[in-house]
DNA sequence: GAAGCTCGCCTGTGGCTCCAACTTTGCCCG
DNA sequence: CGGGCAAAGTTGGAGCCACAGGCGAGCTTC
C-alpha cells in the first residue's frame, strides 16, 4: 500500500504524525532539506517536495536563513455574528469586545449590480446599486474586508464618497431611516485568497478565507448584502441558534 | 515591482487573470508545461512550479495524460444551521433539502472529557461523558464527521453501542427525555484536515475543512457538545440572524 | 568583557534530465 | 470503411546541481 507510494509522502506523513501528536511542538524545528535527504534516504527534491506541502498545509512556516519551524497555534478571535451589530458593524464590535483597538475606511461609488447580487438583491442584473468596499483593522493592522451592497433608494448618497470608522451598521443606519431590519442572513464557505486578498490583509500562504455572504433583510425584501473576507488563521466565527420553547 | 519577482510568478499571474476574468472558462486547457516554456521563455521547472501554485490555489486540476483545465465551479451545498434538528441531524435534513440520500453510522462509548471538551460542558477535567462518533453520507460518499460529548445523566446507555442511520437529533431526544433545549451555539473556523480526516472523506489535498463547534443547552446549562468536521469545498453554512422587533 | 564581523547553514528560486503512467490521436491493416 | 494499435504528448515523481540572500553562532578584536 504505503509502498508504491511516492517517497515525498513518506517524509511528510512522518513528519505530520510528530507535529499533530506533540513529538515536535510548536516552535520546534524541523530538518533541513539536506538533513531529510540523509535521515530519510531521499532526494534533494523529495525533500523540498515535502517541506513546501508542509508549509502549504499550514503546519510548519519556513524562513530564508533561518530553517522550517512547526508553527505556532494561532490563538482565533472570536467573531459574534448572531449579536446584532449596533451603532457599528459587527467587526468594530468585535475587535472592542476583544480589548483590541478598531478603525477601518470605507468607500462608496455607485455601480451595477454582476448577475449573483443582483440574485441576492432581488434585483434584475447590472441594476445600479451603491457598492461600498471596507477594509477594517485591528491595532492597525489589516484583519478583514468587505464589500457591501445597498439598494439605490437606501443608500444616502450616489456620488461617491470615502471615509474613515465614522460609518455606522446597516441595522442603525436603516433604523435612522424609518426602515426595520427584520433578519439577517449569512452563508459561511472557504476559499482560496485572491491575490488582492492575501495582499491586502497580508496572509502568509497556505490560510485560506473565511467568505461570509450577508444579507439583511427588511419585511422580507433584501436591502443590502455584503462580501466578508475573514483571514481563517484569526477568526473563528459564533452563532447562537435560538430554539423557540 | 514585478520585475525583480520570482519568474513563476510572471507565469502564475498571467494565467490567474485569465481564469479569473473569464479569458479561460471553466473546463478550458490550460498550457501544457512545453508550451508554457516556449510561450513564457522560462524553465521547465518555473512552468511546473506556475502549474502547481494555481493547481494549489483549486484554479486549475490536472490530470496525468490530458493536462491541466480550468477548475470547474463546484457546487457547494447549503447546511441550514439555523433550523432546529428534528427528527434528525442538521446533516440529515440537509441532505434531504438537497434530494441525496442520507445515511450515517455511529459508535457511542464511555470516554472521559478532554480538557476542551471538559469547557464546553463546564465540567472538571476527565470527568465521564458519552462519546458518539459519527460518519455521515450523501448518496453513500462520505462527506461530514462529527464526535459529540453529552453528560451521563442524559445518555440512554453507558455501555458501547453502535447503530447505523436510526439515531435521533439531540434536540428530538432530549425532548422525549423531559429535558428542552433552549438554544444551540455553534462556532466555526477553518483548519487542515488531520490525515484520518482527509482519509475518511476522501479529500483531495489542498482542501480545508470547516470545523464546526457546536453545543446544546438546556436551562443555561450545556447537555451536549459536539465537533463537527465538514469539508470546505462541499458546503457552505447558512445562518439566520434574528433582530428582533 | 563587550562589540562587531565573518562564515557557514538554510531557504527559495531555477535549470536540466529521466522515467512511469496515462490520454488522445491518427494511421495502418484487415 | 472501420477497428485496433502504436506513437506522441502530458502529468507527476524523482534526482542533481547552482546561486542569491537572510540569519545566526561563534570567533576576533578592541
């Protein structure tokens, strides 16, 4: 079975078994390329073969100069998406609960709507809609992105604008507004970063994202619906699911 | 800028914005690595090492005799999280809502609560607990597991047991029991399959998965925990976010 | 004893080659 | 004219080598 296997698996099964049962702990270094060629009896490529799906798997991290390393357990924030973000959006609540310093800027231009919000949107495809990017930081530094949707008819203004942590949660701004958000809604999948992404938010390869669609809801139309992207090594996301008695 | 980078990433980049912009649709071929040493001027190792960046990125898939495609969209099924299970598993209902048929096998057993678990149930370490693990199917493949940890108190049997696809949801048996849950938090992140992981839902590598932390409680006591590991390119999870009126 | 520098180790990148296994295509022969 | 087979093309695995540049241990020098 394990014998016609390629080699380069040999080396990685043995090193991921001795990252995942302790045997190496975090922090702990891993062989070197020549080292594995010897203590495994395996090519220079083999060796290199399997650091780098090590690496690309997210258990070890590599640094010129200095040798591969098992990588440290990040600690995950925690995101509370079912508490429902006012004045500020569910991130700047967040990053407060988490004793971490929020800002984040934004900017809103009017724009038509491609084929899959429109469908999120209830909308006819390229309808003019205001899109809104944000990107938000904790600390200053770079943590999550978004890009937002707002009907025409809600949104205060079509020219475009940008700004700075001064803009308030969709549910305060609708309320403001005379309008009640009623539910809203997310969809949780992972993907690769884009490249724009990993830039933007700085990921080191191999994390993947977190891609959160949301949509809120007022009297069973849609109103808005946004695109987050949450860096998976720094977030995990909470739900409380009510149960009606 | 991009002049001093690493030459596969000429070739990478090249290619990403095809594919992303839809130069090169879904399902159609990408360069073979000759061609891509000609038509890039570069080594046959960059061409490769170009090829198995994307190849990692899930853009393109390879395969051996037929070169790379463009990666065909998968479809990723909804799990409505927000429902409340019954009579069966989220999992189930899930299936069922996507018309696949659902099966599941489960092996319950007496174990002792690990320090994270011993948490979420606000226990003290190794205290006694029912372990059950689960694998569920979709039209036979596998595609979820989940081990779940409930107190003894609640649990029908201490003595091991197994059974195929007749277990009830938490929720159905709590409530025959007399005990009502009154609500259910989930949290969820992302992290590399453990290679027993990887072998029973047969993931291709390079996908994460989605793990699901998911706890029942009843009269602000939790009853019942559980991990869920579900595979990033199946399933998005889709949550309701109630605001109330 | 402290400060600074040198040299060796390690990664990342890249080039070249060979081979096994598999797909596709087109040609040849019946 | 059609079916089957062989050749060409492709991926994935593997080996070897070279070189730039970062990092750090340890030696040298002040």
């Amino acid at each position: 079975m394990a014998n016609s296997d390629p080699v380069y698996l040999r080396v990685v099964e043995d090193l991921r078994r001795q990252i995942v049962d302790g045997t190496l702990p975090p922090g702990a270094p891993i062989p070197s390329r020549h080292q594995i060629t010897r203590k495994y009896s395996v090519g220079e490529t083999a060796a290199r073969h399997a650091l780098r799906v090590l690496a690309q798997e997210g258990l070890i991290v590599g640094r010129v100069g200095s040798g591969h390393r098992v990588r440290e357990k990040p600690t995950l924030l925690p995101s509370y998406r079912s508490r429902v973000p006012e004045p500020h959006t569910p991130f700047a609540m967040d990053m407060q609960a988490n004793g971490r310093q929020p800002s984040w800027n934004w900017r809103s231009e009017l724009a038509e709507a491609p084929p899959e919000i429109a469908q999120r949107l209830q909308l006819s495809q390229w309808s003019p809609v205001i899109r809104i990017r944000f990107v938000f930081r904790g600390d200053g530094k770079p943590m999550q992105l978004a890009t937002s949707y707002e009907l025409i008819e809600f949104g205060q203004s079509q020219s475009p604008e940008e700004g700075t942590a001064e803009r308030r949660s969709t549910v305060s701004r609708m309320a403001a507004n005379g309008t009640k958000i009623t539910e809203i809604s997310e969809s949780v999948h992972v993907r690769v970063p884009q490249p724009t992404e990993s830039d933007l938010l700085e990921l080191p390869t191999g994390v993947q994202v977190l891609h959160v669609e949301r949509t809120h809801w007022a009297a069973e139309r849609p109103v808005e619906t946004s695109d987050i992207v949450i860096p998976g090594d720094k977030f995990r996301l909470v739900y409380g699911i009510p149960v009606s008695l």
